[in-house]
C-alpha cells in the first residue's frame, strides 16, 4: 500500500448510500414478492397434515404479521418492527427468525471462508500451470479446465466428492460430523465452482504480463523466473481479478444451500431450504435480504479498497464507474506497469 492512495470522501459517501440504497430496495423488492404471491401461509400451516397451528395459534399469527390487513399496512408493520429488533418468529419452529439465521451462520461462514481458499490455490495454480507449464499440450489441457468445471453443475460436483471420499474411500463420513474434517468435501465443492472465473481472468492478466515490456527488462537484469513471475506478473494480473471478489461471494453464499443440503449441514442454505418448503415466509425474507447486503457490503469494501489494491487507480479513477476502472487497469496490464 502506497501512502499517496486515497479516496474521495464525496465518493465514499456516495457509494454507502448507494450500497443503503440497494439495501432497502432489494427488503421492499423481496416483501413485495413473498406477500403478493397468492395462498396464505398462515392457512398453509392450518391446512398442513403434518405440523397443524391451533385456531388460537393461527389467530395470533394473522394478527402479528398483519395478514388479515393490506400490503401497505403489512409493509409499515413489518418494517416498524425491524427497527426495535424484531425481525419475527419462524411460522415453520415458532423460534426467533434472527436466532434461528445467526445460529446458524457460523456455520456457513466457515464453508465459505475455506471454499473462498480453496478456490484462491485452485485458480491461482490452474492460471500459472495455463501459462508457464512445460509444453504446449500441458497449457492447453489447463487451460480448458476453468471452462470444464463451469460446465459441472455443483450439486454433481458435491455427489461425486461425496461417493468417492466417503462410500468409496471411507475417508469421510457422510452422517457424522467430524469438525473440520466434515468441512473439507464441502469447502472443495464449492470452491471448484467459484475458482473458474477467477482463473479465467488470472490466464488472460498473466499471458497480457508475461509479454509485457518490463519482463524482457527484468530478464536482462538476471532475475530469476520465479521471482519475476511472483513479485511482478502474477502481482499485476491479479488487479483485475480483485473486481471478481463480490461475484465469488454471491456464488459462495448461494451455492452453500445445495451445498448444505448434499452434505448434511444445518447452515443458512439449509435454513433456507426448509423455510422455502414448508412456506416459512419471514425466514425467506430475512435470509434474503441479509444475503443481499452482505453482497452489497462486500462489493462497496471492494470499490473502497480498489486504490490501496492498485495505488496507480487514483481517487478520480474511483469516482468513475466499475467498467472505466476495469478499461484501466486492463490498460496498465497490458502496459506492465509495476508498483
């Protein structure tokens, strides 16, 4: 980080309000959503053979959650009840839907803080194998893999990692859990699906640097390869990829629900799973909304970050909008100018 990287505070301040605007957007987006759909989940649950509410029960549900009244007024409620902290109760378990989500969030965040690793070393290694193996069968053979694992659905992914380490192998078992060990198969799903992207972009920054004009120099000057592909290429190709960051969250986040599922873990995907089938709408709408901002956080640290990632992107070039940035720092790779 160079001392002369700063940002805009007119930008900052734009850019949060913007992020709180997304925010608010993507509540009344997804309210709208699950409240205009037809069917009454409170009825639902009447109806419902398995787990029937009592006429009572069901009564003070209606009244809670306002459903006898209109949209409007079930939208003012609601979102009242958001500001003193209660966010509602779980039509499926009858438990505090914040409870219930953060409980389980632990969980989640753990898979996908190793999945986001996992795919960091599979993309990281896929690139420099695409660009710098020896021989051109070996680069060609890596580079298609990106393209292959984007063509794998994840829940076959999570089968097969699942039927040969665990049914065939026995190395991990598929009911237990077995702390971090029962984290690895997951973790390794999604991480292969996340990595492709990430690589794809990594194989074009490095083979834009490798040819690039500071290389011959840094050749001139003795230095060893892998120096010079450590310190100076891999450095600049992964500038670009920094923009795939808030994209790899979204896929961690969405991919954890089949992810969960396959792999028996009581995470949000898991929680989300149960609350779309049993209609359980205020955990739905809670879930979704606290994935949304969590994307939308993660891509404004990203845009705050951008001019201490890459000091050379000024705090005029911050202001600009994503596509000029990337246009720029596709630029300055193609240029291989180092920092």
């Amino acid at each position: 980080m160079r001392a002369g990287a700063r940002i805009d505070s007119r930008y900052v301040l734009r850019r949060s309000l913007q992020a709180l605007l997304v925010i608010a957007l993507t509540y009344v987006l997804v309210f709208v959503v699950l409240y205009v759909l037809p069917g009454d989940p409170i009825r639902s649950r009447i109806e419902n053979p398995d787990s029937p509410l009592q006429p009572d029960d069901a009564a003070r549900l209606l009244q809670y959650y306002g459903l006898d009244k209109n949209l409007f007024e079930q939208f003012v409620s609601y979102t009242g009840r958001i500001f003193t902290g209660d966010f509602g109760y779980s039509l499926r378990t009858g438990l505090p839907v914040d409870d219930m989500v953060f409980g389980a969030l632990p969980s989640t965040l753990a898979l996908s803080l190793l999945a986001f690793a996992f795919s960091l070393v599979l993309s990281t290694v896929i690139a420099l194998a695409a660009v710098f193996a020896p021989g051109q069968a070996l680069r060609s053979f890596f580079h298609a893999v990106p393209g292959f694992f984007l063509s794998i659905p994840t829940f076959v992914t999570g089968l097969l990692l699942l039927y040969l380490f665990s049914f065939q192998l026995g190395l991990v078992s598929s009911i237990r859990d077995e702390g971090f060990r029962s984290l690895l198969l997951p973790a390794l799903t999604l991480g292969i699906a996340v990595c492709a992207p990430i690589a794809q972009v990594l194989i074009q920054g490095l083979e834009k640097s490798s040819h690039a004009p500071f290389v011959a120099t840094l050749r001139a000057q003795e230095n060893p390869m892998r120096r010079i592909v450590g310190g100076h290429i891999l450095k600049n190709a992964a500038i670009p990829a920094v923009t795939l960051l808030g994209l790899t969250a979204a896929e961690l986040l969405a991919g954890s629900v089949i992810t969960e599922i396959i792999f028996n873990r009581r995470g949000v995907g898991w929680q989300t799973e149960q609350a779309v089938t049993y209609q359980d709408s205020p955990v739905v709408l809670f879930v979704t909304v606290l994935v949304g901002a969590i994307f939308t956080l993660i891509n404004l640290a990203t845009d705050l970050l951008y001019p201490f990632i890459d000091p050379r992107v000024d705090k005029t070039a911050a202001s600009s909008s994503r596509p000029r940035r990337t246009r720029k720092t596709d630029e300055l790779v193609t240029s291989g100018v180092t920092s």
